[in-house]
C-alpha cells in the first residue's frame, strides 16, 4: 500500500462514527435544484436549441494534472471566472434553450468553492437548472485537492421537474479503498415543463473515461436502459452528454501514443495501453444507441471520410487540435435536419466541444 493510500486509510479511521469523508449514493435520488437571479421569458417557439458540454469544471485548457499532462492541481479565482466567462460569452452567442453539461464543479477546493451551476444560470439566459454530483467528498487526499463537489447538470430556460439523479455501475478495476474515494458516475433525468407539451424528458450522463475492464459498457447500458423507459412509456426525450466512446466508424481507435506523457512508454510489449486512450475493444458499444435513436450527427455523416474530422470534440493536449469524437445529442423524435453544429472554434473554453442542434418539439 502507497503512502497516499495508507493516509487515505488513516483518515477513514479517525472519522469513525462521523460523518463519511465521501458521499456514497443510493440508486435514484433527488438532485439539487437552481434557480437564476434573474428570470428571462423564453419565447414561444417550434424549434429549440440544445446544447450538450463538458465545461472541464471552467478550468478552460490549463494544463491540468489529471487528464492532460499537466502540473496543476488548484486554480486561482481570476483563473476561475477568466474559465468560466470564456464558457458563457459561447453559450450566450448560440443561446440554447436547454444545454446538458458536464464536470461542473460546485464547492470545490480546486477551484476556489465557486458554484459554477449557479455562475452560469445567472450569467446566461437560461433559468432553471438541476445538479447531480458525481464526486462529492469533505476530502480528497490525492495531490491535495480536498474538498471536492463535481457532476453533471441540466439547464433550462423551462421548468424543471421530477429530476432524478440515477446512480451507474462503478469502476469495477480497483482496490476498494481507491474505490471509496474515487467518482461515483450517473445519469441525470428530468422533465423539462415547455409550454404546449407533456412527457419530455431531459437526460444528461458523463459515462467513465478511464475504465479498464467493461464498466463504461455496462454504464452505457445502464444510459440505454434508461432512454428505453421513456421511449416504450410514450414519453418524448433529448439527451446528451460526454460518453467517452467513439462512433463505430471511427477512422482510428488507438490514442495512446498521441496521449502519452513524457515519462509515459506505451506498447513496447505489444498490449500495455494508456487508461483512457484505447477504444479498439469498445468500438461496438454505441451500436445500439446508433441503431435505435436518433444522433444530431448521424452515423452516414459522420463517416464520410472527408468529414469525420468536423466533428471531433476532444483532445487532452492543451496545445492540440481536435482528435476524437466522445460527446453527443439523441433523441427519439427528430433533429432539424442539417441544424447540427460542433463548436470547434471555441479553443480555449475547454478541451471538448460543445455540440449543438436544433430540436422539433413535438
């Protein structure tokens, strides 16, 4: 056992019979609701945009420690808002109606307890949001980063009611203790009140990046399981989302040298591969979404040889282009044909990209 890992055992001991050190979930929960300071009346409308974004908890491209090869384990508060403005001057300028986001930070030491759910209510024209926690703990003892509060949201200029926060298998490649400490992933379900409909649901979900053995699959299932009640109930949905997994067609399915640091070494003995960076062995699990609903990017667009470079929204080098798709919208009605964009140009915001279509309402 590492030195982290006896300290991280040593702090479970001494708050025995207190309150946990992490938030562990029961299966469905109530999220936590926002309202924005300031109300702004949607308009009546039979098109509605919707936006889905991991807003990389407004650490914008900062070289961070844990997903790019980074140093950095706290940011300032100018860094902060300087991350955050960045994110609402783009939501501002494409004005969704209803946007899906992901590691949004809330009360986190690393990035100075700022409530970003609440920031961006009420620096957008958006009014109703709900939250739902994937990492919640008083303290986190790895690379000091304490206190921690991250998950994915829902906001809305409409209503929201009935939300659900919908616990996901978890990592099932680690020692329990790393285990206790580590993300607890979920969907986030609710609906959302536009006037002159009934039974639409929103559906957020960040599935996990760094799985090793079949949890993202068994966590996607778990997302299509969910989709597949309300759509056999009547009900109507859109939903969106980080997955961490790439279309079946995708072009290239190994990123482990691209993603290596400079310490790392990867396949010098043929199979060692980069958590996070190798999708050969999951290239099917999407199918079924493909096959069952409908993508704001369809599967024909997307694997046209010539364009399937336009809709790449991830990369974890903070100096790189685009590389990969991992991020999407569904639904089980329709998109307005070719309304689809994926917001490339925003590179500084944060290392994925907003993906955006308009939605018929039914």
């Amino acid at each position: 056992m590492g030195l982290p890992k006896i300290a991280a055992f040593l702090c479970i001991i001494i708050c025995i019979g207190c309150d946990p050190l992490v938030t562990v979930f029961e299966d469905v929960e109530d999220p936590v609701n926002y309202t924005a300071k300031t109300f702004v009346e949607p308009a009546s409308v039979d098109t509605i945009t919707i936006m889905t974004w991991n807003i990389r908890f407004g650490a914008a491209r900062l070289p961070w420690f844990g997903d790019s090869c980074g140093d950095r384990v706290m940011l300032t508060e100018a860094e902060v808002f300087d991350g955050l403005e960045k994110l609402a001057v783009r939501i501002n300028d494409i004005d969704p109606d209803i946007i899906f986001l992901q590691e949004v930070d809330v009360e986190s030491k690393r990035t100075q307890y700022i409530d970003q759910a609440q920031w961006l209510l009420n620096q957008t024209d958006l009014n109703y949001g709900v939250y739902a926690s994937m990492w919640q703990a008083q303290f986190i003892p790895s690379d000091g980063l304490g206190r921690m509060d991250n998950g994915n949201a829902i906001l809305s200029k409409w209503p929201i009611t009935d939300a659900e926060r919908i616990q996901l298998p978890l990592r099932g490649d680690m020692d329990a203790l790393t285990k206790y400490f580590y993300l607890r992933r979920n969907v986030i379900k609710a609906r959302i009140e536009i006037p002159g409909t009934d039974n639409v649901y929103a559906v957020g979900i960040h599935s996990s990046a760094f799985a090793t053995d079949d949890t993202k699959q068994k966590q996607i299932n778990k997302y299509i399981e969910i989709l597949d009640d309300i759509n056999s109930s009547g009900g109507v949905f859109i939903s969106g989302g980080d997955l961490n997994a790439i279309p079946p067609t995708a072009t290239k399915t190994d990123y482990c040298i691209e993603d290596a640091c400079d310490d790392e070494d990867f396949h010098s003995d043929g199979d060692d591969h980069r958590e996070g960076s190798y999708f050969t062995p999951e290239k099917t699990w999407l199918e079924d979404l493909y096959e069952k609903y409908s993508p704001a990017v369809s599967l024909t667009e997307y694997s046209k040889i010539q364009h399937e470079a336009q809709y790449f929204t991830h990369t974890p080098d903070w100096n790189g282009d685009w590389d990969r798709k991992l991020d999407y919208l569904w639904t089980n009605t329709d998109w307005v044909s070719g309304s689809d964009s994926t917001l490339q140009e925003a590179v500084e915001a944060s290392d994925h990209v907003a993906v955006i279509a308009h939605w018929e309402v039914p």
